[in-house]
C-alpha cells in the first residue's frame, strides 16, 4: 500500500514506536478508504435515480443522447467485467455493476419514451450486451485482451462525456440532465481516484478516473448553469 510510506529515524527503540505508530494510522486510512469506497457504492446505488425521475416526470429524453449512454454501459461493463475477473475487492468496483443496471434502464426510457426510434434495436443490443458481459465474466478473452479494452474505457467514457458536452451546448439547454445525478459522479469519481490510488494502484483503472473527472465536472457546470439561465 501507499499509505503513509515515511522512514525509519532514530534509536531502534524510537524506530519500533514509529513503526507502531504508522501501522496505527495505516490502518486508520485504509478504513477510512474503505469506507469512503462504500459511500461511492452507496451513492451510485441512487446516481442515476434523479435522472429516471426527471425523464418519467417530463415523458422526454431531450439532453440525452442514445450514443453516449450506449458508451457508458459499455464503459461500466467492462469496469466491473475488468475488476471481477482481476479479483479486486468489491468495494473498488461494486459501484460499476449498480451503474451499469441503471444506464440499462435509461437505454430502455430512451426507446420507451422516444416514439422515433425503433424498439427491434433495443432487442438486438440486448442480446449482444448479454454475450459480450458473458464472454468477459467467464474468462474466455486473453489478459492481454482484457486489460485492453479496460485501457478503452477511457476513451469510451470520455467520448460519451464529449457526446454529452456537445449535446447540451449545440441545444443551449439542459433539457433532462439531471444535475444531482452529475454530482454524485463527480462524487464518485473523486472518491474512486483516491481509493484505487491508495488501496489498489492498478494504474489502467486510476488513469480512467483522472482523465474520467475533468468532463464530468464540466457538463455538472453547464447543468448547473442552463438550468438557471
């Protein structure tokens, strides 16, 4: 771990004492990552809940855009695919497979509540998704090929964010975007960016959420700022 990795000065006596002393605050900030970590499950339980509330409310999806929640599930189910068969601790990516059960319910709005989109497609990519995730969660890629598409999922998230972006400028209207919604992710990834630093280091998942926070941040502000303009 990369807790509170400091030297060894003094007397052995004093050495033994700092050593007790750093186990003492390691395990403090390991704990308190880890409960941080379970906010992150917590709030992702509900991330995506205003964003469903606010679609059935209003019978619409304008200000969403099919490709970048397309993008997002595919995003999320490899997160999780990723971590599980890597046998990360659940509390690193428990938040991914909340995630990515509530962006298939909002695919599903956007069919359901779009007239002009043709509901045999949402048949199709169901049963693509299903394979895909299957494929993945029984082991039958390569590492080599797993940990590429995990590399993806940077782009895949950042692209879908730009997606968004554009979407919300090109109209000069938030329509639907939830701003709660976007500030449990921003909550989310700041929390994910600590405890996968401290706890995990695997450096494929922490570049995701260093490049992942700054968009995300971005279409909160521009949220924030239509809905109030």
């Amino acid at each position: 771990q990369r807790l509170l990795c400091l030297k060894d000065r003094g007397t052995p006596e004093s050495r033994d004492s700092n050593s007790s002393d750093r186990d003492v605050m390691t395990d403090y900030w390991s704990s308190v990552l880890t409960f941080l970590g379970h906010t992150a499950i917590v709030a992702c339980s509900v991330m995506k809940v205003p964003q469903m509330v606010a679609i059935v409310k209003s019978g619409r999806t304008q200000g969403l855009t099919l490709a970048s929640i397309l993008l997002e599930l595919l995003g999320f189910s490899v997160s999780f695919s990723y971590a599980y068969v890597s046998q990360f601790p659940l509390a690193t990516y428990g938040e991914s497979i909340l995630l990515a059960i509530q962006t298939a319910i909002l695919l599903l709005f956007m069919y359901w509540y779009d007239s002009r989109r043709n509901k045999s497609h949402l048949a199709i990519i169901s049963v693509i998704y299903t394979c895909f995730v299957l494929t993945f969660l029984y082991g039958y890629l390569p590492v080599l090929v797993v940990q590429g598409l995990m590399l993806c999922t940077t782009a895949v998230f950042l692209t879908s964010n730009i997606i968004q972006i554009v979407e919300i400028r090109k109209n000069g209207d938030a329509g639907e975007v939830s701003e709660i919604s976007w500030a449990l992710a921003n909550y989310v990834c700041i929390v994910r960016l600590l405890t996968t630093y401290f706890l995990v280091g695997d450096r494929i998942v922490l570049l995701n959420y260093v490049v992942s926070i700054p968009p995300a941040l971005y279409i909160l502000i521009l949220v924030l700022y239509y809905k109030r303009h």
